[in-house]
C-alpha cells in the first residue's frame, strides 16, 4: 500500500481531492451500497465471485494511495455488508465449498493486489488525518473481519415434524440396541452353559480313568446327562465317577425306583466276574 506522510497541506488536499473525484466518478456509487445480484448470501444460495468482484474492486481503490475519513466509511461499509452472508469457493471445480463472505473477499483482495493483505493494509492506514469516528471504524473493520472469518454454518430450527421423526428414530434405536444386548446376554449365558456342560463332561470322563472295570465293561451304556455329567448303566446299576453305585428295582407298577446307594471298587465281585446283577 502506498502511504505519504509528508505532504504540505496544498499538495495533500490537491491529491485528496483528485483521488476522489476519480474514484467517486469510476468505482464508486453512493455510499458504495451495492447490490447483490446473484446467491441471497445465505448459506443454501452463497454468493459467486462475479457477486464480490465490484465490491472487492472498490476496497483496492479506497485503500490505495491516500486514505481519508470518506475512504473508510466505504471500507467500513463494505466489510459490515459482507459479516454474515456466505459465498462459494470453486476453486477446485470438483470440490466447491462454502465459506464466510469475508474469506472470500479477504482472498480475493490479496489475490487483485498480488499478494498484498487486507487485513495488513486496513492496519496501516495513518490515523493523522481521520477524524476520531473514522480511527474507530477502522479498528471496527479490523474486528468485524475477525468475526465475519469465524462465521460458521447456521443452525436451521427444526419443525416439530422433523423433531418427531428424530426422537422415534431414537427410540427405534434405543429398543433395537436394548434388544440387542438382550440377545447378546443369552447368547453369552447358553456359551458360557455349553461351556460348562463340557468341562463337567471332560473332567468326568477324566474321573473314569480311575475306573477302567466299567469303561471296559461289554454290557455297559453311556449315559450323558444335561449337565454334563457322565454315568455308565449296567443292567440295573448305575455307576457314577465318584466312586458310587446306585442299584434300581420295580415297584408294584412296574417302574423302576431307586433302591440303594453304595460304593464300589474295580475288585468287587461283579466286576470279576463279569456279573454286573445285584449281588
């Protein structure tokens, strides 16, 4: 940006006056408010470059060579125009995006001006000659490009249809997770059951190691029950890895009942025998 300092009062006002009557008959229109011609500015229709580009074109204008209170008032003008509309970045043509109006203008500002920075040029303008409203707009410019670059998406209030079909998505969602972890604790309970069932079974049949009479008998049968737990029947005693025999008899109706529980040993006489009947 160009800046002068040291200029008599004559050549300071003769500077003045041509870069405004220039800039007033080629740029500018009254009170520089312009009208937004394409996108509203919202950010479902942002606004398109060929939107900002007049107005971007008049902020190189006023902050280039002298700066006085009316320049700023444009400057200022400007900016607050801009705080809280959005505009499109199409750069990238396969990935457009929205941004706050103000990064666009920012951007597009340094790019007209070849690098130069907007927010650096507002900064340095001399406060010698603005009067005190206009050395406050210009801090006040400063701090509405922070706000307008920290713009963010809109919160779009939802109707109460759209609010009712959120929470009975989150019910549905609620009793399907709950569901869910039902199934998956009975499923957790029948595995950790199955398991148990066959370490009872393993560590039976273990057992029967000790009892290599009844494993080897020829008459004997396997019976596995519920819990795991394995018996071996011959004829009318069952036999049990504990070391017990249970003997059955008939009662009156022809049904088989419990009758005694005693121990047993591999050098009992059935097993010598071969004859696993009462004794």
């Amino acid at each position: 940006m160009k800046k002068l300092y040291f200029l008599n009062e004559e050549e300071s006002n003769r500077i003045l006056n041509l870069h405004k009557d220039a800039t007033k008959r080629q740029y500018l229109t009254e009170n520089n408010k312009k009208l937004i011609t394409e996108g509203t500015g919202a950010y479902s229709s942002p606004l398109t470059d060929e939107d900002l580009d007049s107005d971007v074109n008049s902020l190189v204008i006023e902050l280039d060579g002298w700066v006085d209170d009316d320049n700023i008032e444009n400057v200022y003008d400007i900016i607050k125009k801009y705080l809280n509309l959005f505009a499109i970045n199409d750069d990238i043509m396969d990935a457009p995006t929205i941004e706050p109006a103000i990064k666009r203008i920012v951007y597009l500002y340094n790019l007209d001006e070849n690098g130069g920075n907007l927010v650096e040029d507002i900064d340095d303008v001399g406060e010698t000659t603005l009067d005190t409203t206009s050395i406050k707009k210009k801090n006040q410019i400063g701090q509405m490009i922070t706000k307008g670059l920290a713009l963010v998406k809109p919160v779009v209030p939802k109707t109460p249809a759209e609010i009712a079909k959120e929470n009975e998505k989150i019910a549905k969602d609620k009793a399907a997770a709950a569901a869910a972890a039902t199934a998956k604790t009975v499923t957790d309970k029948t595995a950790a059951a199955a398991a148990a069932v066959s370490k009872k079974t393993a560590d039976t049949r273990e057992a029967w190691k000790k009892f290599p009479c009844v494993l080897n008998h020829n008459l004997r049968k396997e019976e596995i029950f519920t819990d795991g737990g394995v018996t071996y029947l011959i004829n009318d005693v069952n036999y049990f890895s504990n070391g017990k025999k249970v003997t059955y008899v008939k009662d009156e109706n022809g049904d088989w009942q419990k009758d005694t529980i005693e121990p047993f040993t591999c050098n009992d006489r059935e097993f010598k025998t071969g004859d696993s009947s009462r004794v």
